[in-house]
C-alpha cells in the first residue's frame, strides 16, 4: 500500500496528465472496493488543491479518474443512459436550424479546461464557429452564495468568466485563452483589456453575476448535467465529442454540423485532428499519454 501511494500512483498520474505543474500532495483512503483500488487523490494544481475520488486496477494497469456507483445510477438518468448508448450517429443529432453546441465546464478541471482549449482552437481555425459554440458552468446557489465541485476557489472563477461572457461578451475567449495557462486570473484580466472593475461589480450584485449564473445551473439540473466538460446540443441532447472522433477541433465542428439542418461554410473544412492539453498549460499540445476524461459531481 504505500508503495502504491508514494511511487505507482504519482508516476500514473504524471503520465495522465502530462503536466509539470500537475503535482500529488497525498493519497488518501486507500482500500480495496469491488475488486480494483479506490482511493482519494489529492493534487496540486499549479498552486490550488484539488481532491479527486479515483479507482484503479490492482495490477495497476487501468486507471480511472472518476467511477460510477451503479446503484445510484438512477438518481442520473441521462448520464446513466449515456452511458449505455450506442455511438450515435449524425443522423441522430436533433436538428435546428442553425446548431448551437454548449460545453458545461467548471473553470480548475483538468477536462474542462481542455474542451474550452479545444473549443477555442476551433474557433482560432474557423472564426465563424464562435456565433454557435457557447461555454456553461456547473454549480449551485447555496444561500445566496455560488458553489462549485472543487470549492470556492473555482467557483468565484466561474462566476468571473460567466460575467465576462454576460458583460463583455467579445473579451471572452481571450481571457479563458490567457487563463488556461497558469490560472492567474488577476493578470489576465488585465493582460486582455477585461474592465476588471465592471466584473467584480457584476460578481458581488446578486441581480447580475448569480442571477446569469442561476440560468446555466437551472439548464445543468434539467438535463441531469453532473461532469465537466458535457456537450448539449440545441439545448435538448447530451451528445458525446467521442461518437466524433474525440476531443478535438474536427470532432467539435462536426457536432456542430451535424446539429444543423443549414450548413456553415466551416463544415466543409477539416479542422485540427490533434488532442490538446488536459489542466493548466503553456503549451496547447497534448503531452503523450495525457487522457481525455471528465470531473464528475457524482
């Protein structure tokens, strides 16, 4: 058991998620459960901890970052169902007249970080792409106050970039860009031309910042939306960028066009075909082995 602690699970999770700054503190309740390992992983994260629930094979060969308890899987019904779909095709993407493709993130997940990595890079390629692919944050307001799965921290991100998007609409994706990187947030609002006054004004008024806030959750809890990233297309079907080739800027243009019935012009152009960063990076690049999973509230 501790070498599993000390050696086998830190060198795992360095291959995982092929980042530096991406470092093991501790690991945490340790124990056999159904015949693999689980175990609570305790990172930091550039600076921020981070506490993850996760499972591994006993030969160690296998590594999860999140697991489902199958007797609570019907407290998800469209995650459960999900999971045990078959790879949808286009055809089945519900149509709309011009697509609109939703990623719900929150904003210090490895994963979701790399779906707004990926969504940005699409749009770097095809700028027409911005008008349809749109970012929400999973949460809750608790007592007039935003919460989010890995604390406060993340969730006064969340509500910073959900008033960026609100108020300063076109400021958007060049402070996520920015904030992607090292997660410095103060320097990236100044650094992008953000009118920092007028966002902490927006996050402290309970009529702005968590009543546009109070939308995204009232869509994630409508459609049982529990990990991040999750894909919502047309505001009516989880869809998964895996059924498309993955988490990449093709895969996410072809959601896209297969929730359109009128075709953009980028539908006809290949996009990027490479994984991106997973976390907190400097380089857009994937570091090989770095894995595509999800954060889940579950």
């Amino acid at each position: 058991m501790v070498t599993l602690k000390t050696k086998t699970i830190p060198e795992i999770i360095a291959k995982v998620a092929g980042d530096p700054t991406i470092k093991v503190k501790d690991v945490t309740n340790l124990k056999k459960v159904s015949g693999i390992y689980q175990f609570e992983l305790n990172l930091d994260m550039n600076g921020t901890p981070r506490t993850f629930t996760s499972y591994m094979t006993q030969d160690a060969k296998i590594f999860f970052t999140t697991g489902s308890v199958i007797s609570e899987l019907n407290k998800t019904p469209a995650t459960a169902q999900q999971q045990t779909q078959p790879k949808l095709t286009c055809a089945e993407v519900k149509k709309a007249d011009t697509a609109k493709v939703t990623a719900y993130v929150v904003s210090q997940c490895p994963f979701g970080l790399q779906m707004q990595r990926v969504m940005n890079k699409a749009i770097g390629e095809q700028p027409a792409l911005a008008n349809v692919l749109d970012v929400k944050y999973i949460g809750a307001i608790t007592g007039g106050k935003i919460t989010s799965m890995h604390g406060d921290a993340e969730a006064q991100e969340n509500l910073r970039q959900i008033c960026i998007r609100e108020e300063q609409k076109t400021l958007y994706w060049p402070y996520v860009a920015c904030y992607m990187k090292e997660g410095k947030s103060d320097a990236c609002l100044s650094q992008t031309g953000v009118n920092a006054t007028a966002v902490q004004a927006c996050m402290t008024d309970s009529k702005r910042g968590l009543a546009f806030a109070q939308k995204d959750f009232d869509l994630q809890a409508k459609y049982n939306i529990g990990s991040s990233p999750m894909l919502l297309v047309n505001d009516s079907q989880i869809v998964s960028e895996f059924d498309f080739g993955g988490r990449t800027a093709d895969a996410l243009k072809q959601v896209v066009c297969c929730g359109a019935t009128t075709q953009g012009s980028y539908c006809s152009k290949d996009l990027t075909k490479d994984e991106v960063a997973t976390a907190f990076s400097l380089t857009e690049a994937a570091a090989a082995g770095a894995a595509a999973a999800n954060c889940s509230t579950n």
